[in-house]
C-alpha cells in the first residue's frame, strides 16, 4: 500500500482519498492544514491518521506520496518543500501557476530522483485512448470543445467576496478552472497548437468569469469555451473528413457517436470512469509501482506543452497572475 499524505481538507481531497481507496493502492495516512480541528474533521471517518498543522512536520512523516489539493498559487512551494523533503507528489490541476514554474518543478524532481505528476484527470479516463484511436485514421478538420459550469462561490462573488477561484492572488480564473481541461483534451488528442488566443470576460480581480480562445493548428482551428457563471449543456465536436464525433464533454465522458458525411450513425463504447478521480489514481499508482520514470517524463511533457498554452492565451487575454511577477 502506498502511504498518502494531503495538503488541503476541500471536498477535492476527500474525493481524490476515496478514488485513491478505490483503487486499493492507496492507504489515507497523513493530513496538513492550517488548522489541526480541520485536519481532525477532515480525517474523522478514518483511522490512524497522522495530522498536522506545520507543514515541516508533515514532511518529515514516512510517506509515499503527497496530494497538494491548496489554492494554485501555493502548490510551487508546497510541491518544492516536499520534494526536497525526499516525496513523490500529486499537483491538483492546474499544477502550476506558469511554465517557469512547472519547469522548476520538473527539473527538481528529476535531480532528487521523485515522481512529480500533475492531476490532469480526464486524460487518465480510459475513453481518451479509446477516443485517440478512434481518430489514428482520420483527418482532423476542426474541433468546438466547451465546459461552464455555475461555480458554488458565485455567490460569494456576487456578495463583493473575492473567492480563491477568482483571485489572481491565488492563479485563478476560468481557463486554469475548467479552460485547463479543454486543452489537455485538445492537447491530449491534436498536439501542442502552434499558436493560441484567449478573449475573456474579466473580473475586477483581474482574472477571467468566461472566455473563448481559439487552438492555432496548420489546417484547422479549435475552439473552447469556458465559463464559471451559468451553465452549459452543449455537447464538443471533433470534425473530421469522415464524419464528425460528437461526445457529451472533454471530461468524466459517457457518451460517444460518430456521424459520417452520409449522415449514418455509430456508437463509440465508452465505459463512464468509476469515480472522476480513480483513472489518474490507477496511473499513478502503477508508474509509482513500476518505478517507471520514462511514463512520468512523457506527463511532464504534456504538462509543459499545456502550461505554455495556457499562458500564451492568457498573456493574449491580459491576465496577469501574481506569481508571474515573482
Ligand atoms: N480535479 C478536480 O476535479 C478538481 C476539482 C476542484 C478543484 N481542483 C483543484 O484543487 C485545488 C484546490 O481547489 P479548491 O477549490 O478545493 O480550493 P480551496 O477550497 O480554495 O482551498 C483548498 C484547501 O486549501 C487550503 N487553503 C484555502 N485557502 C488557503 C489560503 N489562503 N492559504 C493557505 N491554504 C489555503 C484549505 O485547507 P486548510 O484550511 O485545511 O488549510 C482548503 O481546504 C485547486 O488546484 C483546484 O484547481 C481540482
């Protein structure tokens, strides 16, 4: 079993601990946070958990792995911290603030021998290969990729509040929120673009509720669309010169067709993921157990190709975060 550690007691991380038990690699073993009657809430319906209100401390426990569920402008330190503290560590998406960042981050673990993986979930669920190869022997003509969702801290922004999601304090915003996963998807299947923009709905607080951004490939563009103050039902599309697929999102998919030039229809088996959060738990657990350093170098690339996108369409947006002036 594979001793976890976790930084953050949101419902993210109760939720990565229960895809981690899913998976029956994982044992729930230590908790950070800023308050130990968090950290006791947090783990109550657990045994022997070790729990910890100084973050030396908490690296100094024997474990296996550590899950940095904090706000994203925190995750460098953190995930710094404990990889010179000897850890493999888990980033929450978006892993890092900027490419500066994730590269530091990258080059650290490499020189202390460690695992850095990002939690890029939905390229984890096993539809992404399914889905990859559907597309092997096709051409690529275009795709339209979208995820708006109505945050749970609208509220708190409507009230004047200015939640962490929606700090440039904090790296937030809607393309690291949910933009991020339309480029691993786009990324994932099509590759780094050439070039990428971003024209967004701006906050007060400087970062972005909403935006369209446009993916830059030589013969197509795609397109994405992401907002945190309604919600969306629309479907993405991948156009082809064979048809065109059509799924019922670029994450937790559960649905699949493919609808050719003569209008005739195929269904593409796609098995909905157990929990949002158990493929990438499978992955990394397998790589930790393989000691397979090449299959985290290949995550590292893919990050870093993710991480460049998405702050090239931010600086296009104007969106400057914090962390990009340290
Ligand atoms: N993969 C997914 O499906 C998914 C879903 C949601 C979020 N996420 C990612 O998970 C991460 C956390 O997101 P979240 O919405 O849970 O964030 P959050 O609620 O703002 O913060 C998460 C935890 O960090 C600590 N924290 C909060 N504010 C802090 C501050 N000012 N200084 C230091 N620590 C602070 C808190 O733990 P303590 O009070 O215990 O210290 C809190 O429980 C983000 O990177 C986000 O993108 C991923």
């Amino acid at each position: 079993m594979l001793k976890l550690g976790v930084i953050g007691t949101s419902w993210i991380a109760r939720s990565f601990i229960d895809a981690a038990h899913m998976t029956e690699k994982f044992q729930f073993s230590a908790v950070y946070s800023r308050r130990l009657e968090s950290a006791e809430q947090f783990s109550a319906d657990f045994k022997d958990i070790q729990k910890f209100d100084n973050l030396d401390d908490f690296f100094k426990a024997s474990l296996d792995i550590i899950y940095i569920a904090s706000p994203n402008a925190l995750h460098f330190e953190q995930a710094k911290a404990a990889i010179l503290a000897g850890h493999n560590v888990i980033v929450e998406k978006p892993a890092f603030s900027n490419p500066k960042e994730l590269t530091q981050i990258i080059k650290l673990a490499k020189e202390n021998e460690v695992f850095f993986f990002e939690a890029a979930r939905n390229i984890h669920e096993h539809s992404f290969s399914i889905i990859k190869d559907f597309l092997a022997d096709k051409t690529v003509k275009g795709a339209d990729f979208t995820y708006s969702k109505y945050s749970s801290k609208m509220p708190a922004l409507l009230n004047g509040e200015i939640p962490n999601k929606f700090n440039a304090k904090f790296s937030g915003g809607l393309l690291a929120d949910l933009g991020v996963y339309l480029l691993y998807a786009a990324i994932f299947w099509f590759g780094k673009p050439q070039k990428a923009t971003y024209d967004a709905v701006l906050l007060p607080s400087g970062v972005d509720l909403a935006g369209v951004g446009i993916l830059d490939y030589q013969d197509y563009k795609v397109s994405i669309k992401c907002a945190g103050n309604v919600n969306s039902y629309l479907p993405s599309e991948i156009y082809t010169t064979d048809g065109t697929l059509i799924l019922d999102g670029v994450n937790a998919i559960t649905s699949a067709k493919f609808i050719t030039m003569d209008g005739s229809e195929t269904r593409i088996d796609i098995e909905a993921p157990k929990h949002s959060l158990y493929d990438e738990a499978v992955d990394f657990a397998q790589i930790l157990e393989n000691n397979d350093f090449a299959a985290s170098y290949d995550l590292h690339q893919f990050a870093q190709e993710v991480s460049e996108t998405s702050y090239q369409m931010r600086q296009s947006a104007g969106i400057v975060f914090d962390a990009d002036n340290k």
